[in-house]
C-alpha cells in the first residue's frame, strides 16, 4: 500500500517536472518574450472552463437525484415542513441563480477569449443595468426574509399552554430529563446540590420538586406540543434533534428553551425508514470537549396513551433514592418540603 | 471629483536622491526591513509557513473523518504522541487539530498572510508613494506577527495539546482547564498570540489607512485609486474597528481564567465540584467575539475582491464594470459587516426578536455582494480575455464567492438556520465563500505581481497546472459537504460511529471521497510552492509591465529598490481603468499618461474620472 502511494507520487511528481522543464525551454527556445499574450494555451483554459462546468453540473444534479433519500431526512414534527417548503424555495432560487451565473461566466470566458485582431469593448457602467441587478436581488431578498421571520416567529414564539413540560440537562457528555410528575410543576433546582447521585441539582426544600422524576429515555406524545427546558451544568452543548428540524443551545447560568409537536412515531419512523433500530436521538451540536461526537439521548415518540401510560408507571426521583433523600431530609431538617400524604 | 491635492511635495523632493545609498546591511535590508515591499515579502512567506501548517493538519483530520480505521502508527515519528495505542487519533487531538487549523488558516494566513502582503506591497506602489508612512510602526507590525506566530506554534507543543475549544473558543469550555485539556495552557497561549497579532493588525492597519489618505500622488484622486487600494482601506478600517472588540473579550477571558472573575461564567458544576462563579453570561463572549468575528470575514475576503477586479480589469481588456458602484458596495459590505454578527447565534439562546432584526441585516448585506458578483461577469463581456494564471484564480474566486455566498441565503434567513447551523453545511459554506475564495485571492495576486515582487516571471504552464487542480479540487472538497450538512451531521464531531443509530453507512463512500480530494489538492499545492521558489531565482526575467496594465506600480524599474521610483513619482492624469479605449490604437492608457497626449481616444466623461 505505502509502496503503491510512494510510486503514485513519485510519478505524479516527475510529469510535473517535466512539464515544467519542456515548457520552460520551449519558451526560451522559441524566444518568445516572458508575457506575450498570444499563449496557445488560451483556449484550452476557455475550453476547459466551459467543460468542468457542464461535468460538475453533471455530476451536481446526478448526485442530489439519486441520493436524495439519503440526505434530505424524513420530518417528524408539525413545523419541519415548513421550515423545509421555505429551505427548497431557497434552493431553487439560489440554485438557478447559480447555474445562470455560472453559465454565463465560463461562457464569456470562451466566448471573449483573446483574439489578436479584436478589440474589447469599452464598456464602463450602464446605470439602469446596476439598478436593476441591484432592485431584483433586494426584492427577492424582502420575499425571503418575510416568510422566514413570520415562521420564525411562530417557532420560537411562547409554546401553547398545553404543553408537555421536560427539562433537558446537558453536561459533559450526557443528557439529563427531568419530569415535573402528576403536579405538572418542576421542582426547583440549583447547581450548587449537584452531586453524584442527584445530577441536575433537585432542591428537594420546594416541594413541587418530590414527583419529579428522571427517566433514562425521553418520551413524548406524538401530536402535543413539548416544550423541552434547557439547561447545562458545565459548558454549552446544543439540543439537536435533525428530524424535528428543532435546534437550541443549552448555556451554563442561562436557561433556554424551545418546542415542536411530533408528528411521527417512532414505530412509524421504525416503517417509514425500514430500520427497526431506529430511534430519535438529541444529538449534542456544539463543541463540548473530548466525546462530543458521542453525546446523545434517545428520545421516543409515541402515541398519547402510551405515553400516558408509560408516564404513570414512572417512580418519582426520591422513591428511587430513598436513601438519598433521607439524608437529605436529615441534613436539611428545618426547611425541608414533606410529603404530604 | 475635483482633483485633491495632496501634501506629498515636500517629502518627494526629500526622497529623491533616496536610491543612491544601497549599502545596507543585510539585517537592515532582510531583517529589521523598514521597506514597505520587503515587508510584504516577509508577510507572505510567514503567511506561506502557516498555510502549509494548516493544510498539514486538515489532511491529517480529512484522514480521520475520511478513512476512521486507518492505523497511522506509521506516522508515529512526526504525531507519535496524538495517537491512541490503536495508532488513531486520539479524540482531543481531533478537536486541537480544527481548533489549530482554523485559527491558523482565518488569521495567520488569511488576514496577516493576505493583507499584509498585499497592503503592504501595493498601497505605496499604487498610489504613488515613497513607503509607508511609518516605516518604524510597519516594521514593529511584522515583528509582533512573528512573535505571535512563535508563541502561536509553540502553544501546538505544550504539555496538554493547543487550544481546543474551536477557533471560536466560546467559554466556558474555552475558560476551563477541566472541560478540556486544551483549555490550559495552550489556551492561555492561544490568548497571548492574539493579542501580539492584534496590535500587528492594528500597528499595520493604521498604517494603511494614514499611508491611503495622506500620501497619495500628485492627481491620485480617491476616485481615480484602483479597487485593490479601495479594498485594503476598507479591510484596514474594519481591522481598526472590530479588532480592538477581540482583545477585549479575550481579556475578559483572560480575567475570568486566572483571577476568579465571572464574566462568562456562572452556575457551573464541573469535575465533581460546584463553582463559585456566578452571574456571568456566556452569551456576551459569543457578542463580543462575532463582532469582531462577522467583520473579520470581510477583511478575510475584501482584499482578495479587490486584487481580482484588478485582475479581471487588466486581463479581460477593460474597465472593471460599474467602478463607482464596486467602491460603493465595498462601502455598504463594510459598514453592514458591523450589524450582522448575531446571525451566528440565532440558536444560542438569545431573544428570538433579536434573531428577527439580524436576518434582516444579514439578507441586506447580500445586496451589494450580489453587485460586485454582476460587476465582474459584466466586465468579462465582450473583453478580450487572456486567461493568465492570475486570471484564472481571479475567475475561480468569482465562481466561488457566488456558490459560497449563494448558500449564504439559508443560513442568514434565521429560521432556516434553525437546521443547518454547527452543521456541515456551515463547514461547505464558510470554506467556499471565505476559504477558497480568499485563497484564490491569494494566489491570484502572487501570480500577478510576482514580476514585480521579485523582477521575474513564474512558469505559466505549472500556474495552469496548479489552478485546475485546485479548483476542482476545491469543489470535490468542499461541495459534498452541503449534502452532509443537509442530512444533518454535526461539525467539530471526531468520528460518526457513533451517530444516530443507522446513520452511520450513509455517508462513508462520500466523506472518503472528500478525504481523497483534500489529500490530492493539498499535494498540488507543493507545484505551486516549488514554481514560486524556483522562479524566484530563476524565473525568466520580467519586463516592465508584464500584463500591459494601467496602474503606476508598473512604472517602476523592475525591481524596485528603496523608494520606489528613482526619479520623481509620477503624477496620475487619469483613471485606471483606460483598456481598450475607442480611438487609441494600443488596448491600454497607463495612469500617468496625460490627457493631452491621446486626444483621439478621449472622452467627454475623461474629466470626471
Ligand atoms: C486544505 C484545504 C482544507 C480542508 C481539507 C479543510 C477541512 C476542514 C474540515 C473538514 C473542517 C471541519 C472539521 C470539523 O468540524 O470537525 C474544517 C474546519 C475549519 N476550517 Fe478548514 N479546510 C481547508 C482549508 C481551510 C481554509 C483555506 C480556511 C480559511 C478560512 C479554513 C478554515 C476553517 C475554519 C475556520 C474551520 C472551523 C474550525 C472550527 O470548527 O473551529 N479551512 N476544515
Ligand atoms: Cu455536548
Ligand atoms: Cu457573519
């Protein structure tokens, strides 16, 4: 293998030597003055302009045909469609713009390759020319700026009331979820109780926080609004779930947050993308140190029954860890919340 | 325009006798050069340095992300200790890795290596001027480049690897030492080198601002500078405004680091311990930083922008197209770059309504970037066009700077970012309209002025050679990347074994592919090197004007000595856009050529040019 590479360089390196030889004594030889513009080797760079452009266009649409099941995802919530209507209507515009400019670049190149006898046309501003290509732009621009924001606006305005309450804690390189329980109220929490066992910092001295618990995978119902509260406890990592088109960094010291309504199970994602390994994962999108490329949390979605169903089998955080919170009721027996049943 | 006169009299007749005394030590001449040219040559062989460092380092990651079973034992001599036992990459060695590359090829190269050649050798050169207007103060900007540059590379060896956190070093994984081992001591170098390589940025900026306005010749007009001049002054005013922002927020950091400050820190909880920081906000580094981060992409891209209207200018035979409208969209791209920096933090948490007022900023500055990509195409049409190697970078940067800033459209408009941001879509987009497309910047404006760089001519077959392979090699690189991005895989990600279940087989084929591509360019480039060095010595001679251009840089002997020109500077009667002017039988008009002397080609509009 090294061998093979070793004489592939080495072979690619002597016919650049030797190109570089003959042309260079050629040259000389035939006297011809360092920058003469008659360079025989003009077409063949107009040529070959025009060529690369009609092989990559090519190869351009060939590609994003036939692959376009592998990278245009499937979408698993109630907005990606129409993130993805406007995400498609960008790419038709860029895309043609960028075939037209294309074109009409390499063309000109070959079309206006040096001639001697031509002379080139002294051509140094057409005003109504710049407006236009300046106007046209800029209205398009406004077309595509409105729609966006008006989606934005939607998407990152305040979640429906109704909404299915998780906090989601990133740390170094892990999820965490948190429930509020069957008082539909998160406990407080402060980084300063973080220890081992209780990760995200239950204050256990509010006591909304006693039917919180912590599940080891995130479920949601398909076709309720969930709104995901995010926190990190070290350093920012980003909530990233690619087929919900939904993204949200989550900040040490600031709290963070963002919704969507599922559209699709996982059993049905298991069906649509014929993998019965499927699953829905938060994947950590920013830079968190050595595993990041390995930070991730599985999240499934279901139907709303089970999802109830699986909500009322959970034990609470402290029923887990009786133990824990014992000696947290010992250690902190003034002010501690008690469960009042 | 009225013609402007400058104050430059008294110190052209004090510098006219200035070629006479050679005798300079070869420190003086070589070393501590206080020649605006020499300068730029020091500038570029560091910034060359650089570029072959960084490109080292990404093809040692290509081949990580490219063939991820490899076993690069075989390497241990040179990488032995940024191996796993297996002879991989060890993951935090991955992260140095970008981290090293990015701040290298951004800065190192592309904003030192670009402007400081190219400013430097040109803005006296072109406008008619005897040096800069400190010599001293340009000297010292080498100097704490240089410096920078050691601490910079020495920071790669030290004891728990370089700066890891990204060249955008966000804390708190950039603040502390137990998120990363990076963050120690190589991050605190990573400090100490920008802050030696902003007050280079600044000692040199000022500089070309003050050498721009003030020493202009006799007749050289603001309005009769060509565009290269006009984007290095901008480049140079943005280099003032923004940089200063970076030192700020690295000192900052600095504080939070080492005296217990908490500017960015708070509520953290790391390696078993709660930290007492509190009430900072991570947010502000990540302002602070893409203040200067937004501008600091134009000041990657504006000089090369203007080294090719230059280009495009001369060797298609014409005027550039629209030449006011080309000063003015430089103009709004710089002022603009100043209002948009919140469009790379959409997603970080910030108020949704600031996102909303970034989007319409960010889509307003693709405006004139849209002008100056018509303007070019315009001035191909119906020149005469000779496909020099300097052409051809020239027409490679256009078609880059449209397709990279094309998908800039998406991720400007906030809620389509929502998906693509951090993703490798970002990583296609950011490397086609700032990386390639500055670097053929670059390499468009060596083979330029090359013949007045160093008297002689480059082999052209071997520039014809080196430009078809990057360019496609560019596109195989970085085009393949929007579809990764598309599919939604993150960047800064060491290894996609592990990524979502089933995803994994997607992608192998291609991202070896893309890893071939970047091997194989990132060898061509050795052509290039190699006709640089070799034509350097033994180049054929240059003539005068080489190109037939108009600028008076080309006024001066072939090579230049000190001062410049040996008599008097010449005085500019004219634009430099006079090709191929209808009546004049030669296809071009230098710049200090008189009106009086061509009546037959002028013009009714000659005068306000
Ligand atoms: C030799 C050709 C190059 C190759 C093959 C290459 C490849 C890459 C790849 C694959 C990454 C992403 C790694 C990751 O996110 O995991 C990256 C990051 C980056 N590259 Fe390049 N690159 C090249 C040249 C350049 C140039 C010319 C620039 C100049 C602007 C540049 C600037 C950057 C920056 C700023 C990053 C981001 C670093 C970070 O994430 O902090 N690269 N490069
Ligand atoms: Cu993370
Ligand atoms: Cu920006």
């Amino acid at each position: 293998m090294n061998l093979i590479i070793g004489i592939i360089l080495f072979l690619s390196l002597a016919v650049v030597f030797l190109l570089f030889r003959s042309t260079e004594i050629l040259s000389v030889a035939k006297k011809k003055i360092a920058t003469s513009f008659e360079d025989s080797n003009n077409s063949f760079n107009a040529i070959s302009g025009v060529v690369f452009m009609f092989l990559s266009f090519a190869v351009i649409f060939w590609y994003s045909y036939d692959q376009f099941e592998n990278y245009f995802l499937p979408m698993a919530s109630k907005h990606a469609p129409e993130v993805e209507l406007l995400f498609w209507v960008t790419m038709a515009v860029t895309f043609t713009v960028f075939i037209i400019t294309q074109v009409v670049m390499f063309y000109f190149g070959y079309r206006y390759r040096y001639k001697k006898e031509r002379k080139a046309y002294f051509y140094p501003e057409n005003h109504k020319l710049e407006i236009v290509w300046t106007v046209i732009p800029a209205i398009v621009l406004v077309g595509l700026i409105g729609w966006g924001l008006v989606k934005w606006n939607n998407i990152m305005g305040p979640p429906p009331k109704d909404a299915v309450v998780i906090e989601i804690m990133g740390y170094q390189f892990a999820w965490a979820s948190r429930y509020p329980g069957p008082d539909n109220e998160l406990g407080d929490a402060n980084y300063k109780l973080i220890d081992v066992d209780n990760i995200v910092g239950i204050d256990f001295t509010d006591s909304s926080s006693l039917d919180d618990f912590m599940p080891r995978e995130i479920h949601i119902p398909k076709g309720k609004p969930v709104l995901f509260k995010i926190k990190a406890r070290d350093v920012i990592h980003s909530v990233y779930l690619p087929y919900m088109r939904s993204q949200m960094n989550a900040v040490p010291g600031m709290p963070t947050q963002m919704w969507f309504i599922p559209t699709k199970t996982t059993a049905e994602m298991r069906e649509e993308t014929g993998n019965e390994n499927f699953n829905f994962e938060i994947v950590c999108n920013k830079i968190c140190g050595r595993a990041h490329f390995s930070m991730k949390h599985t999240v499934i979605v279901e139907e709303e029954w089970e999802y109830i169903k699986w909500k009322n089998e959970q034990k609470s955080w402290i029923e887990k860890n009786p133990d824990y919170y014992a000696n947290f009721v010992k250690n902190n027996s003034t002010d501690v919340a008690v469960l009042n049943d | 325009m009225e013609i402007t006169k400058t104050s430059t009299k008294p110190k052209v007749q004090e510098h006219d006798h200035h070629d006479d005394h050679h005798d300079q030590s070869f420190i003086t001449k070589y070393i501590f050069s206080e020649d605006h040219k020499m300068i730029a040559k020091q500038f570029l062989i560091t910034g060359i340095f650089w570029a072959i460092v960084g490109g080292a380092m990404s093809s040692l990651f290509r081949i990580q992300l490219g063939f991820p079973d490899m076993d690069l034992t075989a390497l241990s001599p040179i990488i032995g200790n940024w191996l796993t036992p297996q002879g991989k990459i060890d993951p935090e060695v991955y992260l140095a890795l970008i981290t090293m590359h990015g701040t290298i090829m951004v800065f190192f190269v592309l904003t030192a290596g670009l402007s400081g050649t190219f400013s430097n050798f040109l803005i006296p050169l072109q406008i008619g001027a005897r040096d800069m207007a400190s010599g001293f103060m340009n000297m010292l900007s080498y100097w704490f480049f240089f410096l920078s540059s050691i601490v910079m590379f020495v920071s790669i060896f030290v004891e728990g690897g370089p700066a890891s956190g990204g060249w955008t070093i966000y804390p708190p994984l950039s603040a502390l030492p137990q998120a990363v081992s990076g963050s120690g001591m190589g991050m605190t170098l990573w400090l100490v080198s920008m802050a030696l390589f902003i007050v280079s940025a600044l000692l040199g900026s000022l500089n070309y601002i003050t050498t721009v306005i003030n020493l202009r010749t006799e007749g050289m007009t603001f309005f009769r500078m060509p565009l290269t001049i006009w984007a290095f002054l901008v480049t140079a005013i943005l280099g003032v405004l923004s940089f200063p922002v970076l030192l700020s927020a690295a000192l900052l950091l600095i504080m939070d680091r080492s005296f217990g400050t908490s500017f960015y820190l708070s509520d953290i909880y790391i390696a078993g311990e709660a930290l007492s920081n509190q009430g900072g906000s991570a947010i502000l580094f990540q302002h602070l930083f893409w203040f200067l981060g937004h501008p600091e992409v134009y000041i990657v891209i504006l000089p090369s922008l203007g080294i090719t209207s230059e280009i495009i200018a001369t060797c298609s035979r014409k005027p550039i197209f629209g030449y006011r409208a080309m000063v003015y969209s430089i103009f709004g791209i710089g002022v603009l770059s100043f209002v948009v920096w919140a469009h790379h933090m959409f997603i970080s948490g910030m108020n949704p309504f600031l996102g909303s007022v970034f989007t319409i900023l960010t889509l307003i500055i693709a405006v004139p970037s849209a002008v100056k990509a018509f303007n070019y195409i315009a001035t191909l049409w119906r020149g005469n066009i000779v496909f020099t190697p300097a052409m051809l970078f020239s027409i490679g940067l256009v078609s880059f700077f449209i397709s990279g800033g094309l998908t800039g459209l998406f991720l400007g408009n906030s809620v389509v970012d929502i998906n693509l941001h951090d993703t490798y879509f970002v990583v296609a987009h950011f490397h086609i309209v700032m990386g390639s497309a500055s670097f053929f910047g670059l390499f468009a404006g060596v083979y330029h002025w090359f013949p007045k760089m160093f008297g002689r001519m480059m082999n052209r077959t071997l520039g014809y050679f080196h430009f078809w392979v990057t360019f496609i090699g560019a596109y195989l690189v970085f085009f393949p990347l929007h579809y990764i991005g598309i599919a939604g895989f993150p960047r800064r990600y060491y290894s996609f074994t592990n990524f979502e279940t089933g995803r994994i087989e997607s992608f192998i084929d291609l991202n070896t592919f893309v890893s071939f591509a970047a091997i194989i360019t990132f060898i061509a480039q050795f052509v290039f090197l190699f006709n640089f060095f070799y034509s350097m010595y033994r180049g054929r001679k240059a003539p005068k004007n080489p190109w037939n251009s108009n600028t008076i840089e080309w006024t001066t002997p072939r090579e230049p000595g000190h001062g410049n020109w040996p008599g008097a500077i010449p005085k500019v009667e004219r634009w430099p856009y006079d090709y191929s002017k209808p009546g004049s039988d030669k296809d071009y008009i230098p710049q200090h050529i008189p009106l009086s002397k061509t009546p037959e080609s002028n013009m009714p509009e000659d005068s306000s040019r």
